[in-house]
C-alpha cells in the first residue's frame, strides 16, 4: 500500500495491516506495544463509511464490526478471526501494536462501541448474564442464557444514553459528527489542533440492532448502532478514562514512552504545550466567516473535555480522540473575541494542570530549570515560534499571547494573559 501523499512538512505516512506496518515504518525497530487488559473480538464482516479522505487506501481490511465473546452469539452470521485488543475507556478497545504512520507518528487501530463491562445504575458488572436479565426479547435471553467457555467483554445495550447513543455502543449520528470533523483535517491537523481520524464507521446488522436494543433498563434508543473505527496515537489519557494517565501516574507514562534523557523530555514538553495551545484557541483557527452577514463560525466543544477526551501520543502532543462533541457554533462578529476568550477559560485550568504534572517529572528526573515562570515562557517561545495563529507578546511585567484568526481580519484578533510577573 502506497504513501499518503505528503500535504504539509510535516505530513507523511503508509496505511497497511499491523504486520505490513512492521515491514514499511521507518521506527519498526522501536515500535511501542501499548500496555492493557487484553480483550479478544470477534470480527464480522460490515457495511462501512469511509472517511473521503482515506478513500484512496485500500482500508477493505477494516470494513468490519467487532464484538467480544458475551454477546457474539446474538449475530447469525460467522465470525472471522478473532483478534487481540486492549480495553480502553469504557466502550472502546484499542489493537495494542501500531498498525500505520501518520505525521510522523505511530497510529493504533481503536474500535469505539464494542461494549461496557460498568452498569451505570450500580456497582453491578454489566456482563452476558445480566443482559439477560434485562433483556426483554425471549430469543435474546435464550442466546445469552447458553453457557460458553469464553464470554469475557461487556455488553451493547439498547439503553438511550446521552441523547444520541445506546449504552456501551455508539450511535449513527454522534459516529457521523465525528467523521466529519476528521474529514475537515489535513490528516490528522486542523490548523495546528491535533485529532484522532475516524476512519470508517461500521453499521451494526439490523438483526443484531434490534436484539440488543431489548437489553435496556427504562428507555429505548431509536437510532442506528454502529461503531467507530479510529486511529490513535496511544491509550494515555490526560486524567480520566485510562489505566495510565498524566494525571495519575506521570513517572509510568514517561517510563512507557522512553522519556529518558533531558532532550527527550524538553521535546515531550513543549509537544504539549504546542497542542495544548492549539486545543484552546480551536475556534480561532477555524473561524470563517457565516452565511449570514455579521456573523462568524468555527469549531467549538460540547459535552468533551481535554482531561477526559484527548489522549497524548508517544511525543508528548496531544490528540483530541472523541470528535462527536466538537461542533460549529456562529456568533456575531462583536462576539468573537469573547467566544475565544470563553473557549480557552474552558479548559486552562485541565491544560496547566497537566503541564504542571509533566514540568515536575522532568525537574524530578533531570533537574529543575530555574523559576517556574520564566521556565514556562521559555517553553512557550518554543512551541509557538511558527504556529500561524498565535504569537507570544512580552509587555512589561506581563506575557500574553496574541490570537490571530483564519479569516486574517486583525480586527477580530484578541490577546489573553498566561503570565503575570
């Protein structure tokens, strides 16, 4: 399979199965294999939406739908193999061995809606016997009542969960949401705000839908059942959400991603800081102007949060991984600069907190580098000396940074404070 064609400087990669992987990328000899609870799935041939962007792959390989053991015998056809993943978050599995390049980093096949293990009424294992206790189609309980010498994994349930998706699986419009926010990326890039590509949606057969959307506890999700088949750069979470977490255990995600020299962790740092920068000022980056006159778009954030929703790739950049929450908000022009103010307040405190955790395990290993401050501001001259939509302003006691637009109106720039001496 061919090379994505380079877009950017930084834009290059091979599409291909694990083992393909292995023979084509350039850091086969250092590939990470990302640590979990194993978890095997049963693969089933599907229906699929391709991203347009990766139409031009040969991605038949990935035109499946996966399921664990407890609730596999509620499909009628045969399973394919059965395949090796990790649980990840609560309904997703990631294939702990990269299988592509993407901008220069390692990507790791994920599969988002392959079931929940937590009943989210108690402290309850959601598992096959349960399901069928709640299940109120007889057939269902019948097919979930056999014993089987495997039925480890956790279960898709017919639940309406968040407006727009069954309990442990995922539905068709927040999976569609999701794909067109990776279609608006140059690969894995929009304007510097790093995401985590849907790929392909999968649609769940409509037998298997309607047998588990009998398994619920009060109400029924109407819509489609699909699954969400993503490339991520890691299963490292910035809080929540993961076994490993900057948050939680920085020492074991440095030890996990080899961050073993002053070099290595001062990459690592300002990595971040660059991303982080970018998660915040999102909505400048894409704004342009609205069908309506006066009035501005761009990309804005939902019900998802950076601690929860990003994942960090082996470099220390941050990737946003759950595109069904970021959408298109308009405002008026007279709003813009407080639409961007609000957007940065929203989530400075989960990006410092993080860089906080980072900054100490790299003074705890190599040693510290003079004030806090002064440190901080170093790192963000480095992170932000070619970033096209913010510039870093020194004005007496106060560092701010300046917030440039994609519409390139000046008047609509902003600046916000990060320091204060």
């Amino acid at each position: 399979m061919g090379p994505l064609a380079p877009s950017s400087a930084d834009t290059s990669g091979r599409l291909g199965t694990a083992s393909q992987s292995r023979s084509v990328s350039p850091t086969a000899a250092n590939q990470l294999r990302l640590p979990g609870v194993p978890i095997r799935l049963f693969e089933y041939s599907a229906q699929t939406i391709t991203n347009r962007q990766f139409q031009r792959f040969d991605l038949e390989r990935w035109d499946r739908f996966y399921l664990p053991a407890s609730i596999a015998s509620l499909v009628d056809a045969t399973p394919g193999d059965s395949v090796e993943f990790i649980e990840d978050d609560n309904r997703s599995a990631i294939v702990p061995e990269p299988v592509v390049t993407l901008d220069h980093q390692e990507f790791y096949l994920s599969v988002k809606g392959v079931g929940s293990t937590v009943d989210p009424f108690s402290f309850r294992r959601l598992d096959r016997g349960y399901a069928a206790e709640l299940a109120g189609d007889p057939e269902v309980r019948s097919r979930l009542s056999v014993p089987l010498a495997e039925s480890t994994g956790g279960v898709i349930t017919g639940e309406l969960w968040l407006r727009g998706s069954p309990y442990g699986g995922q539905g068709l419009a927040h999976a569609m949401t999701a794909l067109k926010v990776s279609e608006q990326a140059n690969v894995t890039s929009i304007g510097g705000f790093r995401i985590a590509p849907v790929v392909k949606i999968a649609l769940l057969p409509a037998d298997l839908e309607e047998r588990l959307r009998s398994i619920h506890w009060y109400r029924r999700f109407p819509g489609r059942m699909v699954q969400e088949i993503r490339l991520v750069p890691s299963n490292v979470r910035i809080y929540f959400h993961a076994h490993h977490t900057v948050g939680n255990d920085i020492a074991r995600v440095f030890d996990l991603f080899g961050i073993d020299t002053p070099a290595n962790g001062h990459r690592f740092e300002i990595n971040f800081v660059r991303s982080g920068v970018a998660f915040l000022t999102l909505f400048a980056r894409t704004l342009t102007p609205d069908a309506r006159p006066g009035r501005y778009s761009g990309l804005d954030f939902q019900d998802v949060w950076l601690d929860k929703d990003a994942v960090i790739a082996r470099d220390g950049t941050a990737f946003f991984v759950d595109l069904e929450g970021i959408d298109s908000v308009s405002v008026e022009a007279s709003e813009v600069r407080e639409k961007v103010e609000d957007q940065i307040y929203r989530s400075l405190y989960e990006f410092m907190f993080a860089y906080e955790q980072i900054r100490s395990e790299i003074g705890r290993r190599f040693g510290a580098d003079g004030s806090r401050k002064r440190h901080f501001e170093s790192i963000l001259e480095s992170a932000l000396h070619d970033d096209p939509f913010v510039r870093l302003r020194a004005e007496d006691r106060r560092v701010t940074i300046e917030i440039r637009n994609r519409c390139n109106d000046a008047s609509l720039n902003s600046t916000f404070p990060l320091v204060d001496h």
